[in-house]
C-alpha cells in the first residue's frame, strides 16, 4: 500500500497535463486482471495450471507484459530485456524502471535505459 499511495504520474502528449493512478485505480486493474483466466479454453486450463509446471504462467506474463501500454520490470534480467525487446520492435516504448523518489525526480528519471540510450539490440533491427 505504500507503494501505491504515491501515485504514478506521466505527461500526456505535448500538452503538459498529467495523467495518474492511484491506489483504487491499480486495485480496481488487478481485480480486473483476474478475468484473464477466462481467456483460455477450460479443457486447457487444467493442463497448464495443475501441471506442475510454470510455461503457461510464463508465456501469459510475457504477452501481458509485452502488450500492455505500460512495462515496469520488478527486476532486471533475461525476461526485462527480452520483453523491451519485444515492446521497443512494436512501439510499446512506455518501460519504466523504479528508483528512489524525490522531490526533484521527473518521470524522464525513470525510463529505461533501453529506451533513452537505445542500448538494446532490437533498436539496431527495428529503429
């Protein structure tokens, strides 16, 4: 909950206002991502989730991760960058990497260095 009371901002387009979500929004999204499950066939669902085994769980996160407007890695490693890669060769450029807060921080401060040194790979193949 601390971490949800300060509330992520970002400026929209050129126009300087900022669009937030705070703690009953990202409440309100997770509830919402539980529909997910519905999504797959019931006949496959039990394959995959009482298995064992962690490829679907796997598989579902890096397509969640890869489509949504907005990627924040919790940490860095193979799966942070194979999903900037695939955001940076489809355009989902919006990556931000969590840091300390202060009251000089901008949200600039917080944009992946894959995307604002362009020091991934994909942008040698896509950009």
């Amino acid at each position: 909950m601390d971490i949800l009371e300060k509330k992520g901002c970002q400026r929209e387009g050129g126009t300087g206002t900022k669009s937030c979500y705070g703690p009953l929004e990202i409440g309100v999204f997770l509830r919402n991502m539980s529909a997910l499950e519905g999504i797959m066939p019931a006949d496959k669902k039990g394959k995959f989730l009482k298995s064992g085994s962690s490829d679907f769980e796997k598989a579902l996160d890096f397509h969640i991760c890869s489509h949504s407007d907005v990627f924040v890695p919790a940490i860095s490693g193979l799966f942070y960058a194979n999903v900037a890669g695939k955001r940076i060769a489809s355009g989902k450029t919006q990556i931000f990497v969590p840091a300390a807060v202060t009251s000089s921080s901008s949200i600039t401060d917080f944009i992946s260095s894959y995307i604002s040194k362009k020091n991934h790979l994909a942008h040698s193949c896509f950009c």
